[in-house]
C-alpha cells in the first residue's frame, strides 16, 4: 500500500490526491496544508463575487472528503516545521503543489513607496487570508492605478469600483468590506504596456467591468488604434478577437455620470512610481508602440498618471522549497513529467504539480491534466518506492514530534463559525481573518 504526501490543498493538490485514488485502489493520501483552511488559490485568491468559480470548493471537498485522502492543515513542511526529509521519510512519495506564493516586481524606482502594494496582498487583504496585513490600503486614496492587464488586475478593479450593497452579500471579511464601503475612490486606471489584442484577461472578466452600477468605464479609442488588429481584429485568436470587439464597443459609448470612473490604458510602459510627501503621488509611464516582433518599444514620451495608490499586478512567483533544486529563472522546480530532477537526475519519491511544476499559467482547469500526469509518474515508480518502510500511519508519528494538525472535523468547525459570524452580522457567511480566530474555531470541535 502506497503512503503518499500531497503537500498543499488547493486545485493542483486536490486534483492529484484525486487522480491517486482513482488510479490505485489502495493508496492512501495525507493532504497537507500550511493553513488550517483547504482549498488554496479558490478560496483565498477568486474574487468573492465571483460566486461561480469558488463554487469550486464543493468538487474540492468530495475529493477532501475521500475515504482514503485525509486532510492535515496548519502543517509547515520546511523551517519551522516538519523538515521536508522528515517527510520523506514517512511516506512512500511526497508531492508538491505549492502553488506560486510570491509576486513579480517591477524593478523600477519608487515601487517600494507607502502606497505601492502587489495585487496579491490586496487580495489577500479582502480574501481574508491570514497572513494578510491591514495595511490601510485606501486611507485617503481618490485614485488608483492598477498596473497589468490580466484577470487579477480585472478583479482588484472590479472590487475597487462596486459598492458596499453589492459586496455585502459575499463572504469578504468585515474589516475589508467596511475599508472598501467607506473608500472616497473615484478613479481607476487599468495600465498595459502592450496593446488590447495582447492583453491577458478573459472576455467574461472583461465585460464584467461595463455592467458595474456605479462605475463608468472609458478607453482611448486613439490608443487602441495603435494596435495593429484594432481595425480588424478577424485574424485574431477568438479569445483577443472578442476583447477587441468589447474595446471597441466602449471606446464608441458617450460616457455616464457616476461616482467612480474606470479607464483601460494601453501602450504604457511604468518607469517610476513619483512621490509626494514621502508616499505615492502618481505613476510616470512611457508611451510604447508595437515593434515587428509582437513586443513594444519605447518611444521616449511620457505621461504621469496621478494617483494615491499602486496596486501592481504582474504575474506571481514560484519560491525555493527546503530541500528541493530550484531554478531562479523560471520559479520552478526542475522535473521531468513531474518527477523532480536534481542534477538533471531524477529522484524516485518527489513529485511536483501545479505552478511549482510549470509556472503560474493557465485556469484552475488547467491543473487537472498536470496532476494526473505527476500521479502517472509517480505510479510508474511505485514498485521502487514500495520497498521502503514507512510508518503504518504517519500521523501518530507526527504528533509525537509536536505536530498538531487541523484535521477534517476542525475545518468543519471553522466553516459553521464563519456561518455564525455571518449570520451575527445580517450578512451571509463571513470569513473569519486572522489566524487566532481560524485556530481558536478549529479547536472548538463539537460532534
């Protein structure tokens, strides 16, 4: 019977705890988690009104659920934790499906300013993930720039521009949704270095942005056109084809009167965050125009884009893992179909899925053929990694080494809090925000 650690428990993780049991009939599989929530990226990283996707977790939870997949959360794997050769040494194989945990920078002056933040800590911020810092994102802001064009970049507009009557229904923390409800934002400017036909959100998340009760929302058709498939975008992918065409559609609208204004820029590259009074006071970018080679160039004019606040929304990083190679350049783990080569050789009982695996890319969707193919490694390898001896069940083990996991019963225990907490405040569910509330909940396990 093969013992296998899944480390990490969101979509990449679930999906290859589901694949093992599915293609083995006897193995058994912890599903590890630094949090004592399951469910990673679809629970801390979709956008609360995005109801549909964090629907998500029900297919999650029937794999959480699984009569031989157990669920350990509040279990580090690295320092201060349980050393990942421990690890290895208490199961058969161990994967990991860590995810990407950092953010790209730009690498440009003054993107360290008070006021300039990563769109992955605001979003942590209003997703309630308990590492997230209140850092007063919005004190004082009239407007925001928002640099990148993908779905985050949508989503952190998106939020930016509803109003509390539209957001109190969801399951945002309190905090963040009293911040944002009292929030004196009125402009909003989406920035892309490169054109329309190039940009990375999707259409859905796109038109979404036009149906915002109190929000308007302008783009520059001058700006578009320097595009070279503005005018006829027929030769694009359908994807960039239908993005051009809703463009299109709002550069022609007259505008209307409401409190919060969105503007999409394009071909504006950021060179300098600009301070004012030791804070964020506006962001200086540099026209671009499309080079021969589908990239843009500089042109050496410049405009400067006032705003209090910077969220920047560039992409997310993989980090280094103890124990494990890693390559810098692309924030990966080195691996061969999803056995982790070290040295370019490969080593039998170390797994790796997910954006570890192949870097941030693709839709939640996308982690399902990428687990499946890591489990077809791994159970490939199952004759040689069946003879080693490991514990008949690694959680006692574990325990006796001061390890103390939310187990399944424990998350349960947070999600009828959360329900509480909801219910207590009129609204539906409501997260709970910080790691003493989530741990103290998890403890309080009734039958």
């Amino acid at each position: 019977m093969l013992r296998v650690a899944v480390v990490g428990s969101g979509p990449s993780g679930c999906y290859a705890a589901q694949s093992l049991v599915q293609q083995d009939s006897e193995v058994r599989v912890d599903v590890l988690d630094r949090l004592p929530c399951p469910y990673g990226l679809v629970r801390y990283g979709v956008a609360p009104d995005h109801e549909k996707i964090k629907s998500l977790q029900n297919n999650l939870r029937t794999v959480l659920e699984h009569d031989r997949v157990r669920f350990l959360g509040g279990v580090q794997v690295g320092p201060g934790g349980v050393p990942a050769a421990r690890l290895r040494e208490l199961y058969h194989a161990v994967v990991y499906c860590v995810g990407a945990a950092t953010d790209r920078h730009l690498g440009i002056p003054g993107e360290d300013l008070p006021g300039s933040w990563s769109a992955t800590q605001f979003v942590s911020w209003y997703s309630a993930h308990p590492d997230a810092v209140d850092d007063g994102f919005l004190l004082g802001a009239r407007s925001v720039v928002v640099i990148g064009v993908g779905n985050v970049a949508v989503d952190v507009t998106r939020m930016l521009a509803r109003g509390p009557a539209e957001l109190s229904p969801t399951d945002m923390p309190q905090a963040a949704l009293t911040a944002l409800g009292a929030s004196r934002v009125t402009d909003i400017h989406m920035v892309g270095r490169r054109g329309p036909s190039q940009a990375r959100f999707t259409t859905k998340e796109l038109r979404e942005l036009g149906t915002l009760p109190g929000a308007g929302i302008g783009v520059d058709q001058a700006e578009l056109a320097l595009d070279p498939a503005y005018e006829d975008p027929s030769a694009l992918p359908a994807a960039q084809r239908r993005n051009v065409e809703v463009l299109r559609g709002w550069a022609g609208a007259p505008p209307r009167d409401t409190p919060r204004r969105i503007r999409l820029r394009f071909f504006l590259r950021p060179v300098e965050v600009l301070a004012d009074q030791g804070r964020v006071g506006a962001v200086r970018f540099e026209r671009t125009v499309p080079d021969e080679q589908g990239g843009v160039t500089g042109t050496g004019r410049y405009e400067d884009i006032e705003a209090q606040v910077v969220l920047r929304s560039v992409g997310y990083r993989g980090v280094p893992l103890e124990g494990l190679p890693f390559d810098a350049g692309s924030g990966t783990v080195p691996n061969l179909a999803g056995r982790v080569l070290r040295e370019g050789v490969v080593t039998p009982g170390e797994y790796v899925a997910g954006w570890i695996k192949r870097g941030p890319t693709g839709v939640i969707g996308t982690n399902r053929p990428c687990a499946k193919e890591t489990v077809l490694s791994l159970l490939e390898d199952a004759p040689v990694l069946e003879r080693k001896e490991v514990p008949d069940d690694p959680l006692p083990v574990l325990r006796a080494e001061g390890v103390e996991p939310v187990e399944w019963s424990g998350w349960q225990a947070i999600e009828r809090a959360e329900a509480e907490l909801g219910a207590s405040l009129g609204r539906s569910v409501v997260k709970l925000p910080d790691w003493e509330s989530l741990l103290a909940a998890a403890r309080a396990v009734r039958p």
